[in-house]
C-alpha cells in the first residue's frame, strides 16, 4: 500500500486542475461544461478504464447531461465508487469547487488501474451538482425582465443586491434551525417585502414560487444534485451492489490563520475525532470526513489510512450518528454534495471535503482559481483516498 500512494503524481493532479478550470454551467458556459467531460472520458481511456457516459435530460431544457465513469473489474462484484462533479455555478471557474475533487479523482483512477487487484472501482464524475438550470434560468429571465439583474447576472443596484442577499440569508438561518422550506421561505419574505422596491418584490416571489415547493428532502434531486440522484435511481433499477461511496468535494483550500474554520450550527469541532487538528483555535488546516449512520466503518477505514506514515493527513471526522430523514431537518449543510443521494437510500458513502464556504472565502466566486489550492494537501487527500479503496476492497 505504501508503494501505490508514492505513486501520485502532484504535478498530474496540478495539470488536471489547469486544463479543466474555467466557468462549467450549461446556461452559461455549456460548451466548456462538455469539454470538461470529454476531457474526463479521455483520461479514464488513456488509463485503460472502461468508460460510459450516462445521459439524461430535464424537464424545461432541451439539452443532454452527462455523467461519465470509469471503472476497474467486470461489475460483477460489489463496487467502491470514487466521485466528483465536474459543473460549476455560473459565475466561477472553479478550481477548488470542485476541479481539485476531479483531479484527484483522475490520479486516483490513474494509480488503482495500474494496481494488480484493486477490486471492482468505479469513478464518476457528475454533472448538475450545481442548482438546477432550468430554475436558475427562470429567475435570470425574470430579473432581466424586471430590470435588476443585467446580462453577466448583477444586480443593477446596490439596494437590489443588498436586499436579495438579506432575503436568502434569512431563508438559510430558519432551514439550519429546522423550520420547513415553505415556512422558511415565506416568513422570510413576509419580514423583508416592506423594503422591497415593486421589482424587487416580484423577483424575490418568482425565486419563492420556483423554490420553496421542494421540501428538506426534496430538494436532493429537484433543486440541486440532479446528476448523482439520476445515478443512484439508475443503479437501483439496475440492483448494482454498491459497498461504499468516496464523494470528494471541494477539497484543495487550507488555512493557518486562527478562526479561519467555521462549521455548520450543532457541529462544533471539539465533539468530533480528529487528528492534528487546532480546533479551539479553528484553523482550517484539516481534512473533514462526514459520514452518516451507515457510514461510520467506511468513515473510520478513511481516518485510519490518514495517519498512515507516508499521509498524515489531518482530519476532523464529523461522524453524524443519523440517517437521511434526520440529517435533512437538522443537518442540511451536510448533505449539499453528491453523497447525499447515496444517504437516502442507505449507501455507504462519505463527504470528503475542505468544508467549502465554512473556510474557503472565494467559494462560489470569480476567484475560485487555481493559485488559491494547497496541492501537497490534495495529494495527501488522493492518496488517503486510494489506500482506503485498496483495503475497502478487501472486506
């Protein structure tokens, strides 16, 4: 094992992160939303994967989406997966979110496929992570129609974008302390609609009407998450045995700066194990592995294999002792990746993650670029990755 983690390559996983960084959304960019995924197939082909992509559509978009896996074995067997998602917002180019999750996922395959028996391993990169396009196409329109967003999706003037961001703040402190979506949406809008100018009030109610009829469960799959929810029902259909679920996501930012790590509400650092982490000093410096109740042994193999000798990666391992239904209501900053649909129907499967936007201050933004990643980091996260696949295998 030892001698299949000093085969990562950090320079490959640097290269990755440069040929794919660039604005991947099939509203604004969809071109490059397609390349990114060639570029994804060639390189499983390139390593002697067999490859598939898996196309689909949706309701309000005459495109065709696509996620692409490689795997290692003939699927016969029970399988390990390794993810990503290779889309991003509309506005970013999204080097940590989530193009540090594809290339160590892309080195991960690399080294497995070069292993005599790894198992049966399958990667996959999904696409429609992001908010669902044809919503996120329906308030831009709107907010174009009604003159408060321009063509690049601004905000026209400082009261819009002041306004909308203290709309959606409040939606999201009502979600976390467990209210439901209706509610959340509707008493937020109540407190700030007095404010509001006449345009702004009907854009704050076409976002209401398109978004608050997804429930803390449904949104899985409705508002976001779209491309791993349609794997997970495919795999289902198809009865494959899945034993577990690696789902990298956001994984290249650290910080040594004190009070650079926050966690969601009801997660503080100092319930959770951990491994070389400062957590009253909240430095952002660690690895957080999230795992549900069906998870813990999958969460614990991970933790196990970032001490190794040639790892020593630090984690904070946020072992949730709940199922989906619970996680929803009280928990739903944790399920915002694509694990989240493995969860619902009670598959194995791990969030690995920097924390994103509770440590990375260029989340969702134009500078989520490349000279912002920790790649001595990535690599330790690749190669913990790979040494967990490699004993998970075996059990």
């Amino acid at each position: 094992m030892i001698d299949s983690i000093k085969k990562v390559d950090v320079e490959r996983i640097y290269q990755h992160v440069m040929l794919i960084e660039g604005v991947k959304h099939p509203i604004v960019n969809p071109e490059r939303l397609d390349e990114a995924a060639d570029y994804i197939k060639s390189e499983f082909e390139k390593y002697g994967l067999n490859t598939n992509e898996q196309t689909f559509k949706i309701e309000g978009s005459d495109m065709t989406f696509k996620n692409i896996e490689g795997y290692i074995g003939d699927g016969s067997q029970p399988e390990i997966l390794v993810t990503s998602h290779y889309d991003t917002t509309r506005n970013t180019p999204g080097a940590n979110d989530n193009g540090s999750a594809v290339a160590a996922m892309l080195e991960a395959a690399r080294v497995l496929a070069s292993e005599e028996n790894p198992g049966n391993v399958r990667f996959v990169s999904f696409t429609l992570e992001e908010l669902q396009p044809t919503l996120v196409q329906l308030s831009r329109d709107k907010g174009l129609e009604l003159g408060i967003i321009d063509e690049d999706y601004r905000y026209t003037s400082y009261h819009t974008h002041k306004m909308i961001k203290k709309f959606f703040s409040k939606v999201s402190v009502r979600l976390s302390k467990g209210k439901s979506s209706l509610e959340s949406w509707e008493k937020s809008f109540d407190e700030i609609k007095d404010e509001l100018t006449d345009s702004e009030r009907k854009y704050c109610e076409c976002i209401m009407k398109s978004r608050s009829k997804f429930t803390r469960t449904s949104w899985v799959g409705g508002l976001a998450l779209v491309g791993s929810d349609h794997w997970v029902k495919q795999a289902i259909k198809e009865k494959r045995e899945i034993k577990g679920v690696i789902n990298l996501e956001t994984i290249g930012y650290t910080s040594k700066r004190k009070n650079s790590q926050f966690l969601p509400p009801l997660m503080h650092p100092i319930i959770f194990p951990s491994y070389k982490v400062k957590a009253r000093k909240r430095i952002g410096d660690f690895i957080s592995v999230v795992s549900d109740k069906n998870s813990k042994e999958l969460g614990k193999l991970f933790c196990k294999k970032c001490k190794l000798e040639g790892i020593k990666l630090p984690y904070l391992w946020a072992r949730i002792p709940l199922r989906f239904e619970k996680i929803a209501k009280w928990l739903m900053d944790t399920l915002r990746s694509d694990h989240a649909p493995f969860w619902r129907k009670n598959i194995p499967a791990l969030m690995i993650t920097d924390t994103a936007n509770f440590r990375y201050p260029y989340y969702h933004t134009e500078a989520d670029t490349i000279d912002k990643l920790d790649f001595d980091f990535i690599m330790k996260v690749t190669q913990a990755t790979i040494a967990t696949v490699l004993e998970f295998s075996l059990l």
